[in-house]
C-alpha cells in the first residue's frame, strides 16, 4: 500500500538539524512537515516562517505547512514566495476557514483543512471543493510525542466514506502519534498521506524510515 511520508521536524534534534534533515532526505522521506504554532489556536509555540526559509534551504523536498494559527493569511504571502508545496489550516480558527482556503488556493498553493480530534469529519462538507487533503490530527494538537488517540482510526474511516459520497478525490492526512505499531492501522482506514515525528527521527533515521515504509 503506497502512502506518502511527511517526516515532522517537531522531532528532530535541532542541534543537528542540517544532518538530520539530509539522511531523512536520503532516506526517502516525501515531504517535511512544519508545524507552525502561535500560542492562541494552540497553547504552544513552535515554529515561524524562519523555519520554513531554513527548511527550503535544507532539502529539495516538498514542504507541508500545518499552521496551527488563528489567522492563517498572515502567514501566506510568504509562504506562497518560499514555494510551500501545501498549507492547512484549521476548521476551528475564529471565522471559519472559508476565506483562508480560497486564498491558499488562489495562490496556487495545495490546500489542507484541519479536523482537530473532537471535530466531527461532518463539517468538512461545505469546503470540499476548496481542499486537496483533509488532516486529521489523531493527538491533541500542539505537541509532539503524544499516544494516538483511541478511535482515531475509526474517524478515518468515516472520513473516507464522507469523501467517496461526495466524489471527492481528497487526501486523508493522519498527524499525530503514528508509529511503527499504529501506522497499519491509520493506512487499512483510508489515510495516504502520514505525518511522522519521533518515529523517524528518534535514533536512526535510515533505518526507522525503511521501518515506516516496510511497516503496511
């Protein structure tokens, strides 16, 4: 079962960052995730577009943008001249995400909508037309290193079966808490696309992402 692997670099040691990200580049990783996090949306704070100019620097892979941001349009005219590959956003920032959506793909930037855990896959109705993946987060966004959450998987599925209904060809994204134990189980529920962080980067990277992808 093929599934593309965004490794997040929440996980990875940013003393050696450059290092890193080169044997993760090497070892097939698809995309790098960034997690950008304004201490509103979410209690923490990560990353800011500093991190995605270092990161453009550091691989040639594509990079996905989460920004966990209550006003995600502060964020994109940069993002759009860094070459971002895709931007999500998420459902609860105040207002709704309608009009970030049109613009992040008005700016001919791949859109992703954001369903935190107790946001039912419902409400993605009405911006189905907008987005190219739907992440579901299966921890509790704004930190890393958490245990995938119960019932997560069952949420994918119900995604999955939302998305067919409406003939929607959009990507289930899966972030948070995948392993090597959990990642069969999000990938049999319908997620192609699996945003991975300790799991690649705690030890040796080769190895764990010739794990990840021997793991289905």
């Amino acid at each position: 079962m093929m599934f593309e692997l965004c490794a997040s670099i929440l996980a990875a040691d940013f003393a050696n960052l450059a290092r890193d990200v080169q044997i993760a580049d090497s070892a097939g990783v698809d995309a790098f995730h960034v997690d950008i996090m304004d201490g509103h949306l979410v209690p923490a704070i990560s990353f800011g577009i500093d991190m995605v100019r270092t990161m453009s620097r550091l691989s040639a892979k594509p990079l996905d943008v989460h920004l966990m941001v209550e006003n995600p349009l502060d964020f994109l005219p940069e993002l759009a001249e860094l070459g971002v590959k895709r931007v999500s956003i998420h459902y609860e920032i105040p207002g709704g995400p309608e009009k970030a959506l049109r613009a992040i793909l008005s700016a001919g930037i791949q859109t992703g909508l954001v369903l935190s855990p107790e946001t039912p896959v419902e409400v993605t109705l009405p911006y189905m037309k907008y987005i190219s993946h739907l992440l579901l987060m299966t921890v509790r966004p704004g930190w890393g290193g958490q245990a995938y959450l119960p019932g997560s998987n069952r949420k994918i599925t119900s995604a999955r079966t939302l998305l067919q209904k409406q003939g929607s060809d959009a990507v289930i994204q899966a972030d948070g808490g995948i392993t090597f134990d959990t990642l069969p189980g999000a990938c049999a529920a319908g997620a192609r696309s699996i945003v991975v962080g300790s799991s690649v980067f705690g030890g040796r990277i080769d190895e764990n992402v010739k794990k990840l992808r021997l793991a289905i």
